[in-house]
C-alpha cells in the first residue's frame, strides 16, 4: 500500500469535496475516480469554496476567540493555554485588530461566522 506524502496543508491532498448525505452508491466511486486523476466536489459545496474568505488570524488568536465564543473568561484561557493573562490580551487584540471590530466578543461571533473557529 502506497503511504500518501505528509500534507502541508489540507488542501494539498483534498480533491474531493462531498456533503454527509451524499448517497452510498456515489459515495463509493468517489475514491477511483480521484485515485484515477479526478476531482470531486459536489455542486452544492462549490458555491462555499468560491467564497469562502481565508482566515487573517494566527493559530494562538483562533484558539483565544475559540474560548470567547464558549464564555471563558481571560483568566481561564491564560491558563488553559498555559499563557499570561497579558498575552491573551494581546492575541485578542491582534484579532480585534484584524478583523477591524470593538471588542473580543465581536471578534470571536465574526471568527464563528466565517467557519474560522
């Protein structure tokens, strides 16, 4: 069995693209026909991938916003990620920043609106 390379980034080895109700019978063609050069992406998901907007922020932002958009509070996410309370506001003024808003909250419902977090 042939070992696929290391991805750089997911898009590097996806070439199919299906949504979870995609029919059994379909389903099971789609890895010949992209093992045989094709690609796959399903007509309802190709309108989401011509607009979908790439995501400004860093790993350690997503993951601040994340905690923002569950409630958790500076002091918790210091912690959780093992960080000073004054680096986490750091990253989320960075974002703020980025994504031109007021405040974290706004941040984090914008990063969860765009699918980023």
């Amino acid at each position: 069995m042939a070992q696929l390379p290391a991805a750089r980034h997911p898009v590097d080895i996806a070439l199919g693209f299906v949504p979870k109700t995609t029919p059994a019978d379909r389903l099971a063609g789609i890895p010949r026909d992209v093992h045989a050069g094709g690609r796959c992406i399903d007509h309802r998901l190709a309108p989401y991938a011509l607009t979908e907007t790439s995501c400004p922020l860093t790993p350690r932002e997503l993951d601040v916003l994340r905690g923002v958009h569950h409630g958790q509070a500076i002091g918790d996410l210091a912690a959780q990620h093992h960080l000073a309370p004054g680096t986490v506001r750091n990253h989320l003024s960075g974002a703020i920043t980025e994504l031109a808003v007021r405040t974290r909250h706004e941040a984090a419902r914008r990063a969860w609106e765009e699918g980023w977090i």
